[in-house]
C-alpha cells in the first residue's frame, strides 16, 4: 500500500483509513497502475488469521489496498483512538468496483464458491450494474489451478474477484493474480454467495448498528462458532494488548 495513504495499523496490518470516495479514486489509480494489484478486506476474523499465519499476514502488508471490514475494526481502531470515516466491507463495496469496471469496459471474472454460485452471481450482477461485462465464472474447488489460470488468461479478464475465504483467497491471488493477466485481484469472502442468494444478509437496522455477525452466527451457528463467539473476544483482547504496548512504548 502507498505510504502517502492514511492507516490505522491493527495487529500488525495496515489498514486504509479513508471515506468512500477516497477509496474509489485509489481504486480508479490502481486499475491505471503499471502492475497487477490486489485489494483486501480485513475483519476481526481475518487479522486473527494473520496473527497465526505469517505468510497471509505478509500478502496483507504487500496488498496495494487493504480495507476496513466490519464493526470490530471499527471498535479497534476507537481502542486505538483511531476511527475510520466509513465501514467499507467487501459486500457492500465490491459492486462499486464493479461499476468502475464495467465505466472502464473492463471484463470481469468470477471465481470461487460452490458449483454454480458464480454463475449465479454473475447474472445478478450483470442485471445490476449497466455495462458489466462478465468474462468467465468457475467454483472455487478446483484442483486444477493452472487450467483455471489459463482459462482466466484466455478470458482476457482485467478484474479478478476471488471468493475462498481467508486466507486462501489472498494467498492465491498472491501466487497467480500476475500470471492471470488481469491488473486486479480483488479478494472478497462471502460476496459471491450473498449476491447469488445462497446467504441471506443481514436485515438494514443489524448492518447499521454493526452487530450483522449475529446474523451470521444464527444462521450458521456450528461453522460460524470458533469465528465470532471465540475469535471476537480474541481480536479485541490482541488489540488491547497493542494499545497496552503503544503507551508503554510512548
């Protein structure tokens, strides 16, 4: 990420501090870059990831973009006596990727989820957003990396989005964002299968008051479990533990 782009370093990562606009216009400058880029998102459960997995935690340091994903950043960043000036979470702001994309008359390609869900949500969002074109989908499954790579190639896709979870959505676009020839690898977790309606989101007034990991957790209590009811109170304990570090180092 460019050192001129304002952050609030979580657990080690740094994480973009801006408004909307802001991030659009440093997503407008990375379609017009002179390399692959790759945007992420960072939650509560992601940066406990990165505690344990250095690898990942380097992809999200070399990540062009990293963004802020959900209440428990936000309540980090207070911890921290920081704020971010917008809650910019994959399934919200992905689709205004898109639009830049289909602005740019950049083909984009769907990759991830179960058979079928990529292809469902990229028929969503063709309906949604005017002029996007989609190049190709493919579930997320595959054994095959290299033929999947090379279908993206032929596909002539500029805009990756990849739907694995974390971390191995990232650590493949890592490994195979350049060699895919698109300019941009966007990682985005549930997006596809919230847009193709295998997930049901969140009701409005859950998503505003920052507790839509409620409705996640009932709705998948047993997978969903380790994540919230354990790893929330973990990553706030981390962060406590570097705000604790912060003043002993002032």
């Amino acid at each position: 990420m460019r050192t001129d782009i304002p952050t609030v370093p979580i657990l080690g990562v740094r994480v973009a501090k801006l408004t909307e606009q802001a991030a659009l216009a440093e997503v407008k400058r990375l379609f017009e870059g002179p390399s692959a880029s790759v945007v992420a998102y960072a939650n509560a459960h992601s940066l406990n990831v990165a505690c344990a997995n250095a690898r990942y935690r380097r992809v999200l340091e070399d990540a062009a973009l990293v963004l802020n994903d959900g209440s428990g950043l936000a309540i980090a960043a207070k911890l921290l006596g920081q704020a971010f000036p917008a809650n910019l979470n994959g399934t919200d702001f992905t689709p205004k990727i898109l639009r830049e994309a289909a602005d740019r008359g950049a083909a984009v390609y769907l990759l991830g989820g179960e058979a079928g869900i990529a292809e469902a949500a990229g028929e969503k969002l063709v309906a949604a957003i005017p002029g996007l074109k989609i190049a190709g989908t493919e579930h997320g499954f595959s054994q095959d990396v290299e033929a999947v790579v090379g279908r993206i190639r032929a596909s002539g896709a500029e805009v990756l989005v990849v739907a694995m979870g974390n971390p191995a959505q990232e650590l493949w676009l890592d490994r195979y964002l350049t060699a895919t020839g698109a300019r941009l690898g966007v990682a985005v977790g549930a997006f596809l299968d919230f847009t193709a309606g295998k997930v049901e989101r969140a009701p409005a007034w859950m998503r505003r008051a920052g507790i839509e990991w409620l409705y996640r957790l009932a709705q998948e209590p047993r997978r969903l479990f380790q994540r919230y009811v354990v790893g929330n109170p973990l990553f706030l304990g981390r962060v406590l533990a570097q705000r604790l570090g912060l003043r002993r180092g002032a």
